[in-house]
C-alpha cells in the first residue's frame, strides 16, 4: 500500500488524506474547541482524486489518519481512441491504457507527452503538453 500515517491536526487545505480508502484532496477543514470530555474534533472534507465525489471524515484531532503518497510520472502518448489513449510510461517503457478526461480530449495526440497523478494503483492524467 502507498500510504503513510499522520496526525489529523497536521492535514491542511490542498493536501491528500484517505477517506473511506479514497485518496481525496483536502478542501474544507472545521475544527471544534476542546471539551471537558475529550480532544477537538476536527470535519475534513475531500474531493476524491480518481472520481470528484465529495467525501467527509470526522476524527479527534489527535487521531491518526492515513495519507496517501502521491507520484507524478510522465508518459508519452502512442495511440488516442475516442477518449481513451494508449500511453508509455517514460521511465519503464510499460504500456498501459487510460480515459482522457474531457477537458484534455482536444490536447490528445500522438507523440505528446501527458503528466500522470497515480495513487493506490489507480492513474489520472493531469495534464498534456
């Protein structure tokens, strides 16, 4: 697994952290006082990496949470079909397939390079230049 543990009062906004084994993008943190029965809770909400779903995690602020290792890679296009393109990995030379997102799809040709966001054996081009 590509995750590593950190405590929920060092999370900010624009980071990542799992919610519900989802790597999410943090973008709304709420944090309560401390009462006289336990530690301030804290309301992190996260826009999920691979499918934009809206996810909530509630946890103390002194409680573990999971964060998952982000890499950026870069692959070079060798073939698009409809909104799928057929990449090779820059470093490996292996090749594999993925869905363009339907902002890039005008950017997608053969020969160009894409930037890859992969997490949790999951992969999402970011970005085509």
């Amino acid at each position: 697994m590509s995750k590593i543990f950190s405590s929920a009062k060092e999370l900010k906004e624009g980071k990542y952290v799992m919610i519900e084994d989802i790597p999410c993008r943090i973008v709304n943190i709420d944090s309560s006082k401390p009462g006289k029965h336990g530690a301030a809770k804290m309301r992190v909400t996260g826009i999920g990496v691979f499918n934009g779903q809206k996810k909530m995690l509630l946890a103390p602020s002194d409680a573990d949470v999971e964060v998952p290792i982000i890499d950026r890679q870069t692959a070079q296009i060798v073939a698009v079909n409809g909104n799928t393109a057929q990449l090779m990995d820059t470093t490996t030379y292996e090749v594999f397939e993925l869905s363009i997102p339907s902002e890039l799809q005008s950017e997608a040709a053969a020969g160009k390079e894409a930037e890859l966001m992969c997490a949790m054996d999951k992969k999402l081009i970011t970005r085509i230049h």
